[in-house]
C-alpha cells in the first residue's frame, strides 16, 4: 500500500492540513488530527490519483479535477471529514462517490472495510483497478446510485458522502447502525455546509453543521426536481 516516491511532499501536505486544522477549531471543535488519520494521510499517495497533467499539485492543499467534471477533494476536507467520523479498526464503513478512490483509500488504512459506491460506471471501474493494483483488499466498490447506498452490507458503522445533497438521504440514515456517524456536506451551489449526523442508540438523529464546503452535487431523480 506504500509507494516511497513523494514522502516529503507528503509530509509537507500533512504538516499544511495539521495547520488548517488548527485554524477552523473554533468551527470544528477538532484542534488536532488523531493519529490515526495523520498516519493515513502520510501513507496514501495522491498522486497516483489523479490525472497526469496535474501530477505536480498533487500534494497542494486544493481539490484538483478528475474524469468527467468531478473533483478529488482538498486534502485537509479529506482527512477533516475522515476525523469526525471517529472511524475506529473494526468499523464498516459507506462511502458514497468514489471519484478517483481516494478517500476510500484513506478510510481503508484505518478501517477494516470500505464499501463504496460511485454512480459513474467508468470512475467506478477505474478507481476499483487502481485500488486493486495499489494492494488495497478491504475497499469493495460498486458502480450505481449512492442515494439508496448498499443495502447489502448495511447496516455500516459510519457513512460519508462525498457529493452534496440539499437533505440526507433517508436510505442512507436507514443504513447506518444506532450510535453510527455520518459525515456529509448539505445544502446546493455556495451554500453547503459540511455536516454531521448523528443516531443513538434509540435510532434518533442529532445534526450538527462543522464548516462552509464545496462539492460536486449528489445526483438523484428525486433530488433534481428540487435544484
Ligand atoms: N471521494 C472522491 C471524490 C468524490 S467527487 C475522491 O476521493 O476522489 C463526488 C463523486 O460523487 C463523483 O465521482 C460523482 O460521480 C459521484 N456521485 C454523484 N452522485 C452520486 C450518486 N448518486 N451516487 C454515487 N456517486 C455519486
């Protein structure tokens, strides 16, 4: 799962988002990474991707563009959302979009298995060779619509959804085990706020909102209608 090549940019992303980190803690109410997520985001190399014409951003702290109008997040939106979602080693864990893979990957240091979903036929077949080839065995993914999430695997110890939606999906709260998190941006266009969702043990939901965001939409029949 390590490649070497690329170690002291990575080390300087790590050092950048750790900053950025710091300065949303008034928002976040996170003041640090834990380990755990600082070691993930040192071991997966986000260069291998994205496309080669950016190779050279690859570790600048900024969502770059994937196939198909869709983007690979920020690094610090990666490992922040990763971090509210208290992923522990034994969790099962939904991802809804997959884009390049590499959130899942990400999750996948950390967790024991990422289940993700991508609606885009060949960014779902493209990210799951990628992560085969680069010796990932616990990301199982899956070409169709995240909106209904997997209902095979459910229900999932956490769930976070990389495309924005105006309202949380009501299959995915379905999906998620009582006492589970779920981290997702909500809202449309400049209005998005990154959000996390919360079911205890009596299946009640509590949500709070963390930060402003940016994503690309969450594309759903029903959802289209409203945007
Ligand atoms: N997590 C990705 C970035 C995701 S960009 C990474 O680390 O690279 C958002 C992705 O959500 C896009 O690939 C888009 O095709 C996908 N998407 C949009 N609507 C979706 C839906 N209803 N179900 C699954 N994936 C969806």
């Amino acid at each position: 799962m390590k490649t070497d090549s690329r170690l002291d940019e990575r080390e300087a992303m790590v050092t950048t988002i750790i900053a950025n980190v710091r300065a949303t803690a008034h928002l976040t109410g996170k003041t640090h990474l834990s380990d755990r997520v600082i070691d993930a985001m040192r071991a997966v190399p986000r260069h291998d991707f994205i496309p080669p014409e950016f190779s050279a951003n690859a570790y600048f702290d900024t969502a770059l563009p994937i196939p198909y109008d869709q983007t690979i997040s920020q690094p610090f939106i990666v490992a922040l959302m990763t971090e509210l979602l208290t992923p522990g080693p034994d969790d099962r864990i939904l991802e809804v979009g997959t884009g390049s893979g590499y959130q899942a990957a990400v999750l996948a240091e950390i967790v024991k298995h990422v289940y993700s979903i991508e609606l885009l036929d060949t960014l779902a077949t493209t990210a799951q060779t990628r992560l085969r080839a680069m010796g990932y065995e616990n990301i199982s993914v899956t070409a169709g619509d995240g909106y209904n999430g997997w209902p095979e695997f459910a229900p999932y110890d956490g769930i976070i959804v990389t495309a924005v939606a105006k309202s949380v999906p009501e299959p995915l709260k379905q999906q998620l085990k009582p006492g589970g998190t779920m981290v997702l941006p909500l809202g449309s266009g400049l209005r998005q706020e990154l959000t996390i969702i919360r079911k205890n043990a009596q299946s009640e939901f509590e949500q709070s909102s963390v930060l402003r965001v940016s994503f690309v939409p969450l594309k759903h029949k029903d959802l289209e209608k409203s945007t």
